[in-house]
C-alpha cells in the first residue's frame, strides 16, 4: 500500500475517532447535569427549559455523530474507492475543452456530496426541529430553498471555477498567487452584492418601522460611529422561531437586520445590548482580522496545494490516476479537512475571544445587564444547553458557553 495512502487513513481515523468521542463525552456531561439547572441560571430558567436544550443538544450531537461516519465512509468511497476517478473517466472528452471537463468534474462531484447530505438535512429539520418546537418551514419552501441555493451555486461559483482552472494553467507557476488574488476579489463582491442581492433571495427584509426602537438604535449607532444604509426586519420567523441579529455588506451597503423573532422576544434594552454587542465586533475589527485570516489561510492551502499537484504520489496515494489541475483542486479540497481538523480548536479560541471582547464593548455602550437579560432569554428561547462538556466546547464552540460568558459579563456590571 502506498505510504501515503497509511497518513490518509491514519489521519481519517484519528479525526473520526476524535470527533466521535468528543460527541460522545458531550452527551454524557449534558445528561449527567440535565436534572438541576446551574446555579447560576437557577432564577432564571426554569428545569422544564433546561431539561429540553439538554434533550435538543443531545439529539442533534447524535446525529452529529451519524454525519462524521458517513462523511468518512464518502470520502473513502471518492478517493480509494474509485468514485472520483470514475467521475474523471465519464467526464473525459465530453467536451472539446479540459476546462470544461474539469469544471464539470468538480461540480458534479461536489453536487453529489452535497446531495448525500440531503437525508440528515431533511431530518434535523422535519424531525429534530419539529420535535422541538422550532421548524416553521414546509416542505415546499425546504425545496425551494434548495433549488436557490444550488442555482446560485452554479451560477457564482461555475464562473469562479473556470476562472480558476484557466489561472491555474495559464500563470505558470506562480498561479497560486493570481488564484488567490481572484479570489479574495470574489469574497469581496459577495459581501457587496449579498445585502442586496443575495439576501433577498431568500428572505423578506422590511424597514424596522418600530419608531422608538428606531430611535434609540440610531442613537447607538451615531454613538458607536457606525454608519448604516438602513435598519431591517427579516422574516425569520418563516423558517424558524431561533432568533439572531447581525449586519452584513461593508462600505456603503452595511445593513443592520434583525430576525422578526428577536424582536418579538426581547426588550428595546435588550435589543440594544444585543445590536452593541454586533457592534462591537465591528469596533474591534474583528471582521477585517478574521478576512485576514481567512486570505493568509486561503494563501498558504494555495501554495501547499501548487506543491501537492506536481506530486504524483498525491493522486496515486488519493486512488486516482488522472492527473490534471481539476482532480488536484477536487481532492484538495475534499480531503484537506482530515488533515486540518486539528487546527480546529486554535480557530474556536479566536473566535471566543472576540466574542468576550465584544461582550465588554456592549457593556461600556449599552449596559452589562440588559445584555444577560437578552443572552438568558436567547438561550431559553434557541434551547442552547448551559452545561456543555468543557472539552467539547474548547474544540468547536464559536462562542464562550453560558455560565462563563454571563460571569464574565456581570463583573462589567458591577
């Protein structure tokens, strides 16, 4: 067996296996503090709640761990099992072009991984979220969904990817630096374009007509310096009762939208905790050092990726014997996530640590407690479990868990 075919399953087994046990301690913890609600929270949820975001986590990890297994059983079947080089084989002399063949290669193999997502989809949402109260979507507009989102898939990312193998052929060997130009200019036109063409694809979006609201979160934002093409109310609450907010585009094309479910639920204090908290992260330059982050990560897979492609054993040890600059990208981008799962943790740090920052940034705009008033009711209303496994949470939460983020937040208030 090809050596580099023993890191591929070495590193297969290693991210299954840990993914597997870290679902499986955080079941265990959940239902082990499922019967008391935390100290901290025991004024303010009830056991009722906190006994159904321990039921609803736990379901959800369990099919956590169904997707682990059967997204490793797919790539093994792509790669060594020979799905990927018989995807090649069909799409050779199809067309008249290679770039063709290999844009078609990529799609189609993309397409169908996605599309053997679809039953745990379809469950989490049919079953899990109804079981639970908060799937408001239909079947119908499920399907719809769907059929938007592969369309803009093809009809974005099919120009994104000729251009890419055109640059990856055509710019010698510093193609790796022009693709990664292409595509931060990518990243870039859909932050612009997705308030306004993007978005409403999907959802409804309504001018907040909410007057003293308005008021007071035109006041933050003069306050906070941040400009805004508008404030909106998305229909959320068509899909889901989960409630969020968030802003989205730069420059000119910023928007503040809030889901219509977080306004049902909150206070106008509470939502203007919440609005400073997003904020906050605008303040602290978060979403420019994560876009940083994102381009020297996209650099460095680039150049690693440029090495890889030149590398016969790279295809060999993959299973795949056509060797070309579309079955490279194709297995580097299905296969690079075993190999980067660890850095999973490190990632998840980063992202905590902004939060916190944002969390401090709210308290010194808005005030500490209505943001734990807003947080409380949040994590009541989305059924979020207060009693994470520590360890768990470290490797995939993007945010602190409950009681340390609250703790954290009531020294701002004292």
């Amino acid at each position: 067996m090809h050596l580099f075919t023993l890191i591929f399953l070495a590193a297969l087994g290693l991210t299954l296996a840990l993914q597997i046990w870290l679902s499986r301690r955080h079941i265990a913890h959940i239902l082990a503090h499922k019967a008391q609600v935390p100290a901290a929270f025991s004024d303010k949820i009830g056991l009722t709640a906190h006994q159904k975001a321990a039921d609803y986590t736990v379901a959800k990890t369990r099919v956590s761990i169904l997707q682990h297994a059967i997204e490793a059983l797919v790539l093994l079947l792509f790669t060594l099992g020979g799905g990927l080089e018989f995807l090649a084989q069909a799409w050779q002399g199809r067309f008249n072009s290679p770039l063709l063949e290999g844009a078609a290669l990529i799609l189609s193999a993309l397409l169908l991984m996605a599309a053997l997502d679809i039953p745990l989809s379809l469950y989490r949402t049919f079953v899990i979220e109804v079981r639970f109260g908060f799937n408001k979507i239909t079947p119908k507009l499920y399907a719809l969904d769907l059929f938007k989102q592969t369309a803009l898939a093809l009809a974005m990312g099919g120009p994104l990817l000729l251009g890419v193998l055109w640059l990856m052929g055509a710019m010698g060997a510093y193609w790796w630096l022009y693709v990664w130009l292409a595509w931060m200019a990518f990243n870039l036109l859909v932050m612009a374009i997705y308030p306004s063409f993007i978005a409403p694809l999907f959802n409804k979006f309504q001018p907040l007509e909410d007057a003293p609201l308005k008021a007071r979160i035109e006041a933050l934002l003069t306050k906070c310096g941040f400009h805004a093409s508008g404030l909106f109310v998305m229909d959320g609450s068509k899909r889901s009762s989960h409630g969020n907010a968030y802003f989205s585009g730069f420059g000119k094309t910023k928007r503040i939208v809030f889901f219509d479910t977080l306004l049902k639920n909150l206070s106008t204090e509470e939502i203007e905790a919440v609005l400073a908290h997003e904020l906050g992260h605008f303040k602290r330059r978060h979403i420019v050092k994560r876009m940083v982050w994102l381009f020297a990560g996209s650099l460095a897979a680039l150049w690693v990726l440029a090495l890889l492609m030149q590398a016969s054993w790279f295809y060999n040890g993959l299973g795949v014997t056509t060797q070309n600059t579309a079955t490279a990208l194709l297995l580097f981008i299905t296969v690079s996530p075993v190999f980067t799962f660890l850095l999973q943790p490190l990632l998840a740090r980063l992202s905590r640590q902004h939060e916190f920052e944002a969390d401090q940034y709210a308290a010194q705009t808005a005030t500490a407690a209505a943001l734990i008033q807003a947080l409380v009711k949040l994590y009541e209303d989305n059924a979020s479990t207060l009693t994470p496994d520590p360890v768990h949470s470290a490797f995939y939460d993007s945010h602190p868990p409950a009681g340390i983020r609250i703790a954290r937040l009531q020294t701002f208030s004292t």
